[in-house]
C-alpha cells in the first residue's frame, strides 16, 4: 500500500476531490499558503495497484503531469473504504503488486549511481573478481559479485525506453557500457601487474588451465539461461518494489567473471582465447537487456502522456528486434562453443580407447594430453601421449606408428578460417615399477 500526497493547482481543488470521491477514497485536505499557484494539500492512502489508475484519473480532471506529487510506502491502514478499494483493485488488476509508474521511474532513477561511485565500484569489483579467478577461488568471485554496481543501469535502460524517457535509457546504455570497458581495463591493468611483478608466475597455457578461468574460456547456450533469468528477475523486482539487492548479484554473475577473464587473456598476451569469454559478456549484456524490456512492456507500463505511447511503442520494439536479431547471432556462436566442447569431449574418450587398444598388456596409459586450436570450433593440434612400461623391458615404440594413424583418424576435419589441418603426436615413455606401487 502507498501513502500519496499531491498538490492541488488553483480552480481544480472540487474535481479533484469529486474524483477522489468516485474513487470512494479516504483523504484529508489542508489549505496550501505558500503564495504558489496551488490551492490545497491533499493526503491520502492506496492500494499498490491503484497508484497509476486513480493519479491518472486526477490529471485528466486538472491536476498536472508535473504536479507536486509524493508516494511512499505505508506499512497499516485503518479504514473500511480503504479495504473496499484494495478488494477492487485486486480483483480488476491482472498484476495487483505493480507499482505505479512514477514510482517506477523514481526507483530506477535511484539504482542508476552516478558516474564516479560508479567507476570506482565496477574497477574494484573487477579486480576482486580477476583476484578470485587467478587463485582458483569461488569465494572470492562471488564476493566480486556483491560489490558489482550492475543492475541500476541495466534497469534504468529499460525503464527509460518503455516510459519514453530518452534521458534516463540513454544514461543507462551509457552507463552499461562505460562499466565494461573500464571492468576489462581494470581486469587487464591489475592481471598485468602480478604478472609482471611475478606474484602469478604463470605461462599463459597454466592460466587457462585454472579451473575457474577455464570453465568460460569456452561458454555454452546454457550460460544465457542465467543472463535470461537475471534480466527477467531484475525487470520483476523493480515493478514490484522488493528490494534487488540478490538479482544484482545474479546480474553480475552473469557478467563480472568473464569480463575479468576477458582481461587475464589481454594480460597475458593471449586475447584470441578468450574470444569465447567476451562473446558471453555481450550475450548476457544483451539478454539482460532484452528480456527486462519485454517484460516491463508486457506488465504494462507505458509513457505519462498518451499520445506519446505510440512513439514508445515504436522505439520498444525497434530495440527488442535489435537486441533479439544481435543476440541470435551471438547466440549461434555459444552453440558453436557448445558442439566444440562436444567435439573435443568425443576425441579425448576415443582416443584414449584406440590408444589403450593399441598398447601391449604390460604397457599401461598414463595420461592423454590435447592442444587445441581454431574458432570458434575447436581442432586438436598436438596430442602428447605419456605410456608406462616395466623398466625391466625395452619400451613399446612399436606402437608409435599405429597410435599416431589412429589419433589422425580420429581428428575431426578443422572448421573456421583459424583451424590448422597438420596434427602432432608425441609419444613419451615412462618406466613404471609396478611393484613398488
């Protein structure tokens, strides 16, 4: 329930209290003696879903747009007619927990900080995050994502577009992209510096191969599932008034760890690996975005002046159809990454039973290990077998030729502009004491 409070302009004080009237609203009127151009003080209290109807019913008897309005969250209300109208307006509202579209306005103006508190949370943020990534910890990535200022702009993007407030979606799409950019600098500089300074004294192919830096060097369509849900999340939050302190969290879940690895792979040297980890940045980014728009739009909100909503609606829908045609294409390569993951999933296994097939019975397979390159599908390019054998016998290089015709068998043809079609196989032999184990 919201507690409202208007100003009433000179000459409409008697139709706006007849509106209120009709409404069957309880209020309370005070003479307004400031020497302005209103006449009176009108307080009273409403449902949550009432809000926008009745404002709106009150600007078309004379209050004005810009009037003097404030709307505030009331815990109790104390009245049968109050109780009359909230049983209405539950039962003719689809979404009885909306909130007005003012408020709307106003809470996503709240969450958009300015741009230097801003800055400086989305830096640190990144740097925790780079930090957290680098020591394999998840701890500390998701305390990366606590901090993260992200949702604010997102929403006020949205918002903006749907209500037809230019100067508040463009602030949020500046906002959106001036946090990343400065995230993967800020990424790239503190990654940089401990690499330099040999606190992370690590080659580039050791980096990758931490656990939380490999799993989004190669991100599958599953990965938008949470920017999806995190902009739907967001968009519901704010139209509700709940707090969206934990959908921020989801939000820079989907985007501060892989900006961060966008950064280390810059750091390092190596930005073609992470190509796969900058295209998820922008899915989610985009997703975000699209998805907070349709379901704002669909909840109904819409501009304060009617003959501006056909305008909203046009430029609504010009987003959503750009966002949706660059997030398919985008989208198209997650699921190029997905069947590369599928692809060198399947050569891994097959190549450790052809290997194992081709060995003698005293020789065993100690590891199998696959260098990969090409984009956005992935081809091996160096497969390095290390086989044990008894130190009292000779090892089994016989064998060398057979495995390395079947691992060129088993290659997939390479796909893309950047697959190499030479595959090399090296072959190690290590002397196993089996008895001492």
């Amino acid at each position: 329930m919201r507690f409202v409070q208007v100003m009433v302009p000179t000459g409409k004080r008697e139709a706006v209290l007849d509106a209120l009237d009709d409404e069957g609203v309880d209020y309370a009127v005070s003479d307004e003696t400031s020497g302005r151009d209103y006449t009176a003080v009108v307080t009273f209290s409403l449902p949550t879903a009432a809000v926008e109807p009745i404002l709106d019913r009150l600007r078309g008897v004379g209050l004005e747009s810009d009037a003097y309005t404030v709307v505030i969250q009331a815990e109790t209300v104390v009245s049968k007619r109050f109780e009359d109208l909230e049983a209405r307006y539950e039962s003719d509202e689809e979404d009885n927990n909306r909130i007005a579209r003012e408020e709307l306005v106003a809470r996503a103006k709240d969450m958009s900080p300015t741009v230097r508190p801003y800055m400086l949370m989305t830096a640190v943020s990144a740097v925790v995050a780079t930090a957290g990534l680098l020591l394999d910890s998840p701890a500390v990535v998701v305390g990366s994502m606590v901090i993260a200022p992200l949702i604010g702009p997102a929403m006020a993007a949205s918002v903006g577009t749907v209500v037809d407030d230019d100067e508040l979606a463009l602030r949020g799409v500046k906002l959106q992209v001036l946090g990343g950019v400065l995230a993967i600098a800020a990424a790239a500089v503190f990654a940089f510096a401990v690499r330099v300074t040999n606190v992370v004294p690590l080659t580039a192919e050791e980096v990758f191969a931490i656990g939380e830096v490999r799993e989004r060097l190669a991100p599958d369509v599953l990965s938008l599932v949470i920017a999806l849900g995190a902009g739907a999340a967001g968009a519901v939050s704010l139209a509700s008034g709940v707090s969206s302190a934990l959908v921020g969290v989801m939000i820079a879940a989907a985007l501060v760890p892989p900006t961060a690895v966008v950064g280390i792979g810059i750091a390092w040297g190596a930005p073609g690996n992470v190509i796969g980890s900058a295209v998820l940045v922008l899915v989610n980014l985009l997703a975000i975005n699209l998805v907070a728009l349709v379901v704002l739009w669909r909840m109904g909100y819409r501009p304060k002046l009617w003959f501006r909503e056909e305008e909203a609606r046009s430029t609504t829908l010009k987003r959503i159809a750009v966002l949706a045609v660059v997030l398919l294409l985008l989208t198209g390569m997650l699921g190029a990454f997905t069947y590369s993951s599928y692809r060198t999933a399947t050569f891994e296994e097959d190549a450790t039973a052809a290997i194992e097939a081709e060995l003698p019975p005293e020789a065993t397979l100690i590891d199998l290990e696959v260098a990969y390159q090409g984009f956005p599908l992935q081809t091996p390019q160096t497969v390095v077998v290390t086989v044990g054998y008894p130190p009292s016998s000779s090892p089994p290089e016989s064998v060398a030729t057979a495995i390395r015709d079947r691992m060129s068998t088993l290659r997939p043809d390479p796909i893309g502009p950047f697959g190499e079609r030479d595959l090399r196989v090296e072959i190690r032999y290590v002397g196993v004491d089996r008895a001492a184990e």
